[in-house]
C-alpha cells in the first residue's frame, strides 16, 4: 500500500526534475539557439570612423568625453588627451590649453580639440560643465586660438 502512494509521488518528482535539468548551464547541456540581443553599448562605434560625418565623430568626442566626465574621470589636459587617445582620436592632431593660469592657480575649464580635415572638434570641460562644438580649422592651421600646451608625453 505504502508503495502504492510513493509511486505518483516519484513519477511527480522525476519529471519536476527533467523539467528544470534544462536550466543549468553545465558541460554538456543545450543552450537555447536564439542570440543575444546586443546592448545598446556594444552597438556603439569604438573608434571614430575615417569616412564618418563630421556631425557622427562630433557625437562619438562627445559620447567619450562625457563618459570619461561623468564616470568621475579628472578633467587636467592629460587626462582628457589620454581618454581621447584611448578611444582612438590621433593625438597628434589636438591640442589643449594649460591647467593652471598665467598667475600659477588651476586653471577653471581646460579647452581640448582634435583637428579633422579642415574641421575642428573642441572641448571644454571644467567647473561649469561640459561643452564641445565643431568649427573650421584657423588659417594657422590649429583649432584653439593663444597658447597651447605641448603634448609630450
């Protein structure tokens, strides 16, 4: 009689089990074949494209400098020139301003640009923010106009 009733029971219990097996990723067991569905990160550029439009790397300079900013990236010319770097930019074709004043004291916003064609992206981070734009290149053949700092490193 006992074995009766423990029957039901079992059979219960096995397929509960053979159900739920699937759910493990072990060796061995079947993954579904649908794919991923990518984020919308992973569908973003890495690097700015050679034949992209000048307003497309505006929005990849500014997506990579806001991320340096508002994941707490520092704001001194080297950092913001070595994000740019990291993100692709050639550094040899920017420029950015001194940190500190002509007086000796932090300077309040750094200005930063890359020099494309005879386009120029500029930056500017600091205590008021971020904002960049794009403007033509100088007839002396840079994007910020007064002194800049030499990059050399």
């Amino acid at each position: 009689m006992i074995r009766s009733r423990l029957a039901p029971s079992l059979g219960a219990l096995f397929l509960l089990a053979l159900g739920t097996a699937g759910c493990t990723s072990g060796p061995g067991t079947v993954q579904p074949s649908v794919p991923p569905t990518p984020s919308a990160d992973a569908a973003a550029p890495t690097t700015p494209a050679a034949d992209a439009s000048i307003d497309e790397v505006l929005a990849y300079f500014d997506r990579v400098n806001r991320e340096h900013l508002d994941g707490g990236g520092a704001t001194d010319g080297r950092s913001l020139v070595d994000n740019l770097v990291a993100a692709g930019f050639d550094k040899t074709a920017m420029q950015v301003t001194s940190d500190t004043t002509s007086i000796g004291r932090e300077a309040d916003s750094i200005q930063f640009s890359v020099l494309r064609g005879s386009d120029c992206l500029i930056g500017q981070a600091g205590a008021t923010g971020y904002a960049s734009q794009v403007a033509p290149v100088l007839g002396t053949g840079a994007c910020l106009i007064g002194t800049t700092r030499t990059i050399d490193w």
